[in-house]
C-alpha cells in the first residue's frame, strides 16, 4: 500500500493541536465500547485483531517504482530510527497488538513516549478512559501512575519531556471523532446484553423447581423435620425451594416440582402445573442472531467468529488472506502513517536529513501470509533444487536479513565437502555421485532457446492443472466465479492439494504431448525431459508454489538430460 492510499489520522500533542486533540466529543460512547469488551464476542474479534497485527514487521522505506516498497538501507537515519521504535523487534510486536485491540474496540488509542536518562525511551499504548485534559496540558495514566504531557512544540519542550500522539480511525461523518466496528455495534451489543440477562434468568428459573403439583384435598401438605401437625406456609415453601435450587443447582429442589393442596372440587385429579414462557425458547434464538449481526458488522470475515467449521482449505485461505487485507493491513497503516508523520519525519528533520519527506515507516504483513503446512514442503522441494533459497526462507517465515554471509556460504560448503559420506574410501569405490560425466556425454547447456521451451512447456501444463482445478472439490462452487479472476497458472498456489490428488484428478494428463517433439528438436531424451517436467510441476503443485523462470534451470539438470559431445 503506497503513501498516498492512506486513510487514518493522527495528531502529535503539541501547543498548535493540544485544542482538538484533546476535545473527544464522542469519548461516552467510547466508555460504552470498553465495557463491551469482557463479553466474549467482542474480546474475541478484538484479540484477533490485535494478535494478527503483532506478527507485522516495522520498517523504513521509501515509494519505489510502481507500488513497491524501497528498504532504507541498514545504515540510513531512518532505518535506525525505526528499529528503536518500541525497543525493537518484541516491544514493536507488543505495540502493534496493543492498538490492534484499541482500534478494534474504541477506533483510538494514544501512543505515549517517556525519555529516559541514560536510556531508550519507554513506549506506552494507552486508552482513550486513560487520557484526560489538565489545565493546559494532558495527564496519562500509566501502570496506575499519572504522566503529565506538556503541550509544548518541539523547540520549547525539553527533550525530557514525554511526547503523546493521538491515533485513531476516523468516523466518515465527522473526521475528529472515531469509528469501528464496535461503536457502529452499540446497540446490537446491549440488546446481546440484555438477551444474554434474558437467559441466564431463565436458566436459573428452572433452576427454581419443576412447576407445582396439584393434588386433592385430603392428602398430606408438606411438613418440616419437628414441626408436628402444623403446615407450612405456601410462600415459605416456594422460597425455600428456590433458595436451595439455585444454592444447590445438582439438588432436587431444582427437579422436583412443589406439592400444593387444593379443594378436591377443584382438580380431578393430580396435575402438574409449569411457569415456562415462549420467550424462553425466542431469547436464545435472539442472542444467536444478534451474534451474528456483530460478526457481520465486523470488517473481517464473519467466519472467524462463528467457526470455520462448514468451510474447506481453499475457502479458510482466502478468508485469512481477505482479513489480512481488509482488517489487519487498514490498522497497520493507521499506526504506521501516524509514526511516519509525528516521529520518523520530525526526528529526521531534526537531524538534517535532506530527503527526509521521502521515509516512512511500514509494516510488512507477508509474515501472516505464511502458511505452516508450507515449510515442510518448501524444504524438500528446496532439497531437489525446485526453489531457490530466498523462496525458501520465504515459506518457511525468514527474510533476507537472515540470509547467510558470503564467507558462511562457503565455510558450509567446505563442511559440507569435508564430511560427506565416502570420502575416506578409494577413488574408485566412492558411492558419491561423479563430478564428471562420461566423455561421450556433455551436461546440457543452458541456451535460451532449451530454457525458453522448457518454461513455455511447465507454463502451459499449470495453466491446464489450473482450468481443472476449477472444477475439483478443491474449488467450491461458491469460490468458481472469484477462481475465474485468477491466472490459472498461479491458481494451485491459493489452493493445498495432496500429490495423490494430482494423479486423482488428472491435472497433468495430456500436458507433456509436445514434450517428444522438442526433446527431438534439442537432442534430449524424451521420457527423461518428460519425467523431470512432471516431477516438477506435480512438486509446485503439491507445494503451492509459483513457477519461476529461474528455477527452470534446474529442473534440465537431470543426468539423463544430456546431449553428445
């Protein structure tokens, strides 16, 4: 997402906008958010949010051609910059989850930067009910203690002093107040309140007894232990069973129901008389639904809070990929946008750097987008040199940083040369595989033109695996219509299918019936080039992974691929 989509806003306190950034005209229906967040819906959605957004990644950067991203260099101000934010790497984390769960809930929250002598700054994500104005200033409360916050401007406060920046998701309707999912829900939550009272009052009302059981005149009337010929009094006996059925809920107070004695006249035989109301049954078909309505109004799929039960792999991944997009990556430019304009680009004026308009932070969201059953595979298709290693530490969850040294490479390497099995046995009696090959045989030379075919060749077959792929189990009916928007080659990387249901499903029968008349055209054995075109596309397949032109390399390096000399 480049700098010009953002929508967010924020505010750094300081003597120009201490006025509106601390008026909060909707700060009561905030206060009302909060006290929904106990209840189990909203702290679910809320903690989602929150524990997704801690697995992005701050950085420095810069717009680049088209919507890319240039990384500032480790030595660059602004690189230096953001690694300190928050302490580093896991306080960045913390923070990211903390206003995850702020914006979720009250669309706001306060960031607020404490000096230390000596020392990193300390960070604090702090909520709108701990932020309030005094005198000319705002107070803070943090850890149970109040902070004083100046409304100064950079060059008249002291560099001791705590810095605030208020962020917030602004409402459409009036861009000074805050908007989320759980304040445009207000309603619904406390009708889910109240139906929720509804039925925990109806739960202990039948804890109360089983109804009253009518029986004719002349038969015994209930008596306590001692009291001789004297009758209780009917209230009393309905107080004491409900007392002790909602005391004791496993006793039989809260089975049996009470036994009343009336005039024979006036039963004609013994009945049993129940207090239940329609709406016992209506209030939890009630709450069930106002569930339902929250978990619509919130801006990821609802299927994250009713379950994912009903929906297959296909559909669980696109549904993590869409609330990665429209509910985890929106917040992370909130807080990202409001760091670049109100910390990264003030500091780096303040150091004299000269293109310091052009840095900003960012967050890099593909650590979510990994998908764990991947590594596994990503490592053995590494292992038959399928996929180069930045895709490797891709899939498995790295970046390039962790990438190894030139001089590591080749310490390996020598290791790896230095104890591998049989090099302690003769020449001639070596199990490794021979660095040559035999005069008669030369290995296959990368031309364009055997690259070229052999990629048009892999291109086409995931292109047809695609097409089918449309019509498997893999491809619900309900996903066929958005599956037609995507290129069919890339198709299997949306998708994890079993390498049995590649054969299953026939997604390369019929793709290799060229392969004999360009093996014939470059020399090449046909049923070796075929076998090693089919194991590589059934792998990328298996593994979810893209087909790049690079990696064709290595999949024509086959022994048996060989051209005479």
């Amino acid at each position: 997402m480049t700098h010009r989509e953002l929508v967010s806003a924020a505010v750094r306190y300081t003597t120009r906008t201490a006025k509106t950034s601390a008026q909060n005209p909707g700060r009561s229906r905030q206060e009302r958010a909060w006290s929904f967040y106990r209840t189990p819906e909203v702290r679910s959605f809320a903690n989602w949010i929150g524990n997704a957004m801690s697995g992005a990644r701050l950085y420095a950067g810069r717009p680049g051609p088209g919507d890319s991203i240039e990384s500032a260099p480790e030595d660059h101000p602004a690189a230096r910059i953001v690694t300190e934010i928050a302490g580093g790497a896991d306080g960045q984390a913390q923070l990211l989850r903390e206003y995850g769960r702020h914006l979720a809930v009250a669309g706001e929250g306060w960031t607020v930067i404490r000096p230390r002598p000596e020392a990193s700054p300390s960070w604090h994500v702090v909520s709108v009910l701990e932020m309030r104005s005094k005198g000319s200033g705002l107070e803070a409360q943090i850890d149970g203690q109040p902070v004083s916050i100046a409304a100064g401007d950079g060059d008249t406060l002291s560099p001791m002093e705590p810095v605030a920046i208020r962020v917030w998701d602004p409402s459409p309707e009036k861009h000074l107040e805050a908007d989320s999912p759980v304040l445009a829900s207000l309603d619904e939550l406390e009708e889910l309140r109240l139906l929720g009272a509804a039925v925990r009052a109806i739960t202990l009302s039948r804890l109360t007894g089983r109804g009253v059981l009518v029986v004719p005149k002349g038969t015994r009337f209930p008596t306590a232990p001692g009291q001789g010929d004297a009758e209780d009094d009917l209230i009393d006996v309905f107080m004491q069973v409900a007392e002790t059925a909602i005391r004791e809920p496993d006793s039989a107070a809260a089975t049996v129901p009470i036994i009343l004695e009336v005039p024979a006249e006036m039963v004609g035989a013994i009945q049993r008389l129940t207090f239940e109301s329609n709406f016992d049954e209506l209030a939890i078909k009630l709450r069930e639904e106002n569930i339902r309505r929250f978990a619509t109004a919130a801006d990821i799929p609802a299927e994250f809070l009713l379950g994912l039960g009903d929906v297959n792999h296909w559909g669980a991944w696109e549904l993590t990929s869409e609330a990665i997009r429209l509910g985890i990556e929106p917040r992370l430019a909130i807080v990202t946008h409001a760091y670049t304009e109100h910390w990264l680009r003030p500091l780096l004026e303040a150091e004299g750097v000269p293109d310091a308009e052009e840095w900003g932070v960012y967050a890099d969201s593909s650590p979510l987008r990994v998908r764990t059953n991947r590594s596994q595979t990503a490592l053995e298709v590494f292992d038959r040199g399928a996929i180069s290693a930045k895709a490797l530490r891709r899939e498995t969850g790295f970046d390039e940083a962790d990438a190894p040294t030139a001089d590591e490479a080749r310490r390996r390497s020598s290791d790896d040369t230095n104890t591998r099995p049989g090099t302690d046995l003769p020449v001639d009696e070596s199990t490794d595989m021979p660095d040559t090959l035999p005069a008669a045989a030369t290995p296959l030379p990368a031309h364009d033109s055997v690259m070229a075919a052999a990629d048009g060749l892999i291109w086409a077959a995931l292109s047809a695996a695609g097409e089918k792929l449309k019509r498997t189990p893999a491809c619900p009916r309900s996903e066929r219509a958005r599956a037609r928007d995507i290129e069919p080659a890339h198709l299997h990387t949306l998708l994890t299918v079993n390498p049995a249901q590649v054969e299953q499903w026939r997604l390369l029968d019929g793709a290799w019936a060229r392969v004999p008349e360009i093996a014939q055209r470059y020399g090449l054995d046909p049923q070796c080039l075929t076998a090693a075109l089919d194991t590589y596309c059934r792998e990328l397949i298996a593994a979810g992974v893209p087909h790049t032109y690079e990696t064709t390399g290595g999949v024509l390096r086959a022994p048996c691929l060989a051209v005479a000399a």
